[in-house]
C-alpha cells in the first residue's frame, strides 16, 4: 500500500477485516462443514465476468428458507447488508487464490474505494438517492445540481443498461419530480421512462441481464447494490417496473426463438459439459438454463449436423445417449423436439446420399436409427395416446 494509505483508519481496518473474513471463510473454509465456499464464490451469481463489482452479497427473499453457507457468513459477522469491498471482488478472488498481490492494481483500486474517494466516488444517482443526508450549509448545493445534470445527460445517452441500475434512477428520478427539483412532472418522468425503455434499455439487453432479472429478483424488484429503490411500493415505480419486466419479457423470447439456439450450438464443439448442461442434468455443468425449454427445435438441422458430424466417433455416439436422457424425465419436450429430430434424420439421410464411403455411411445410418428408437417412437407413442 502506498504510505499516505497507511495513515487512512478506516481503510486499514476494513482492508484487514475483508481479508480475515474472505481468507478464513473463503479460502480455508474452516467454519462449517456443511459448506464448501471459494474465493470465486465471492462474486454474486451474476456478477461473472464483471470487473468492478466492490460488494458481496447474497439476496433472500424467503424469511422462512434456510440461509446460504454464503448468508451464514454474513450473519456470524454481523454483515447484513453484504460487503463493500475496498478493492474489487475479482481483485480479492485473484490474491485468495495466487497469494500474490499486484501492488500497482492494489492501489489503483484503494484509490477508488470509498474510504479513500469518498461519495466522489459514487455515480450521480447514489449521491442523489442520500438526498435527505446532503449537508447543503457547506456550500454543495451546486454539486447537487451538477449530479441532477450528469445523471440526465446519462440518460439521454443511453448509458444505463444495468437492470438494478437503471432502477434507481428511476426511483430517484421520480422523487426529484415530486419534490419539482427537475423539470418533468412525474407523469412526464414515468412517461419518459417508459420511453428510454423501449428505445434505449432494450436495445442493449443480453441473455444475462435478462435471466438476472427472472432468476434472481423474480416479483421482488426492490433494491440493488445494497439500497433500496425508492418509491418502490408506489404506484408511479411499479408502472415502469411493469413495463420494464413486459418489455424485456418479450425480447428474451424472441432471443430464445431466433439466437439462443445458435449460442447452444457453439458449445456442442466447443465445450460438451457446457452444451449437454445446458439440456439435460449432468455433473459439473456450469448452468442449466433450457431443461424445461425446447431449445433444440430452434436450431437449424444443417448447423446441428454439421457440428455433430464434426465431433470424434466416441462423442458422435455419446450425443443420441446424452439426449435421450433429457426425455426420460421431460418427455414433453418431445413434442415440440420430435419433429426437429425428423429433420435431423432427413438431413442425415442426405448426408449418406452424398458420401462414397460406405463404412462411413454405416456409421452415420446406426446414428439414424438410434434416433428411431431413442426418440421417434417415443414421440410417436406420445401423439398416440393424446388421439
């Protein structure tokens, strides 16, 4: 640490706490047997590959569900609310697990931290959501006004693509209107809203943001970062919150029919735990997004051969077996799959029309006829006993 840091109390203190908590917690992971946490398990599920995540947390909205190895970790410290990191949490994950501290990266992000920067530190929104702490006798009232523009500016560029983010600014938005410290009444800033909305927020949506939303905060959209949105139990928040939810609703739908499949697709090579993860329970698989969803039938027969066809003899064959696990216990999948495997066996077909190499073509029709017997005839049985 550089040495004017060394002099900063409370930086020190909390530097020392994060890592006696983070190392013996989730590094050692001496406390509870019942746990196994890692440093990676320091970023919040959907925090993967964010930078400058600084807070550590764990959302629960069941009172009545038992807590997290992750949640009990908070309670034992009497850390509620999470952890505010002084240096990033992917900063804390790379010294827990090399031991090695990048001294030039360390203080970069000390530097950032709100011991050191303070509420400079904070963007606009965050100032303004404390606007009932501001101590306006030390002259800062033209701080508050410059927060007012900057985050209106942000707002004409487009620059808020963060779900919870976004939120606040909402929030925050709304209660400047109502106490007439902007402009816009608070039809026309629920209005506006609704409009950054559909020209700007959903233009920049991802998969990711979008399953954040599901996933985690479910019907409970009411705080981030550790604050609470304001208003959010009023009439005029849950406006724009319901558009919001219908609005990216239906992008991630269309996403699902038209690219979603695609993005499978790459992992069929690319990684197979990933790929059959993704479709059907399998160990070790780093998510399992579509096992209720019929992905399958959005992909395009060609591609899909292609990309089988591609992969070694042994895991040529292992792809009927893996997929036939995924009816056994979701067999009505089946019936928007089954027609997709029609295609699959056509295009197949063709394949073999087109190939001189008859060991080959043994090959490739065995493959036809495991997808007979491990898939069409279940589906067909399937349209029999509906007749």
């Amino acid at each position: 640490m550089e040495v004017d840091y060394h002099q900063n109390d409370k930086l020190v203190q909390n530097l020392i706490i994060q890592f006696f908590i983070f190392f013996i917690e989730f590094k050692l992971d001496l406390s509870d047997e019942t746990s196994t946490l890692t440093p990676q398990d320091l970023l919040g599920r959907y925090d993967e590959g964010k930078d400058e995540v600084r807070h550590v947390y764990e959302f629960s909205f069941d009172k009545d569900k038992e807590p997290t190895p992750k949640q009990r970790v908070f309670e034992k410290y009497e850390q509620h609310n999470g952890i505010t990191t002084v240096v990033t949490v992917q900063q804390w994950i790379s010294i827990l697990t090399s031991g090695v501290v990048d001294a030039e990266r360390l203080n970069a992000e000390l530097a950032q931290s709100d011991e050191v920067a303070g509420v400079a530190s904070w963007p606009s929104w965050k100032r303004l959501w404390h606007l009932y702490d501001w101590d306006f006798s030390d002259g800062s009232e033209h701080e508050f006004w410059s927060d007012v523009e900057d985050m209106q500016s942000q707002l004409k560029d487009g620059c808020y693509v963060e779900v919870g983010e976004f939120l606040h600014v909402v929030g925050v938005s709304l209660m400047l209107a109502d106490h007439e410290l902007i402009d816009q009444t608070v039809p026309d800033t629920i209005a506006a809203m609704k409009t950054y909305i559909d020209e700007k927020f959903v233009a920049q949506l991802t998969d990711d943001r979008c399953r954040g939303v599901s996933e985690r905060f479910v019907r409970h959209l009411d705080s981030y970062d550790g604050l609470g949105f304001i208003g959010r139990e009023d009439d005029k928040f849950r406006q724009v919150v319901d558009h919001l939810v219908k609005r990216m609703d239906a992008w991630h739908q269309t996403w699902l029919n038209e690219n979603a499949g695609k993005h499978l697709l790459t992992f069929l090579t690319e990684d197979w735990i990933r790929f059959f993860g993704n479709l059907t329970i399998i160990n070790h698989a780093p998510e399992q997004r579509y096992l209720d969803v019929p992905i399958l039938a959005t992909i395009d027969a060609v591609s899909f051969v292609d990309s089988w066809l591609s992969l070694s003899r042994h895991n040529e064959q292992a792809v009927v077996g893996s997929m036939k696990d995924r009816y056994k216990f979701r067999p009505a999948l089946l019936d928007a799959e089954g027609p997709w495997w029609r295609e699959i066996q056509a295009e197949l077909k063709r394949r073999i029309a087109m190939s001189e190499s008859k060991p080959r073509n043994v090959q490739i029709n065995n493959l036809i006829k495991q997808i007979n017997s491990s898939m069409i005839e279940e589906w067909e049985l399937r349209q029999f006993e509906e007749f």
